[in-house]
C-alpha cells in the first residue's frame, strides 16, 4: 500500500498502545514499516519539536509500505475507535477514507 509520510503519522497516532499478545506483536513490526527510514529523515529534513514534526511536504512522494491485512485492521480498528470517540481531526481523514470508508463501500485501497 502507498502511503505519503503525513499519512504513516496519522496510521501510527492510531494503532493501540495495549493489547493481546498477537496484536503487539503485530503493532510492533507496524511501527518500524510506518516510520520514517533514516534516509527519509535526511531527505525530507525532518524535524521534531515536541509532539510537533516537521518536514519537506513538497518531497513527500507514497511510499509503499508492506501492510498484512491484520495490520490494516488494527489500523482500521484504531481509527474507527477514534471515530466513536469523535477524536478523529483532519489529519486523520485522506487515511480514514483510504481503509475505512473505501472499505465499507467495496473500492480498493
């Protein structure tokens, strides 16, 4: 699946902290394929200032990233969670869209 960086961000603000043991397992190896590699972080000139990141939004090209279907349902499950919660911000809707609502209406990723 590609996704932008802002989009990576938004999918790892979403995946849970706590669960069963398989789901850790898998959050786990959803974090390391999600966050930026070292050269992105060169590249792209990204900067963290607290909870606040910065980068070149203008070199920010989908990168595709391995994803099982698991994976994506706990991304899914995440930010369906958030929706419930109506903690969903702008952020997070081009992805919402992307798993949650194409999937509810049988379009591909």
């Amino acid at each position: 699946m590609k996704l932008t960086l802002a989009e990576r961000f938004t999918a790892l603000d979403a995946i849970p902290h706590n669960g069963d043991y398989i789901t850790l397992k898998h959050v786990r190896d959803l974090r390391e394929k999600l966050a930026p590699s070292e050269h992105e972080i060169k590249d792209l000139g990204i900067k963290a200032d607290g909870p606040n990141i910065s980068w070149d939004t203008t070199k920010d090209e989908p990168k595709e990233i391995e994803i099982t279907e698991f994976q994506l349902d706990i991304i899914r499950n995440g930010l369906k969670a958030l929706d419930a919660k109506k903690k969903l911000t702008e952020n997070h809707l081009s992805i919402y869209e992307r798993l949650v609502i194409n999937q509810q209406t049988g379009q591909s990723k």
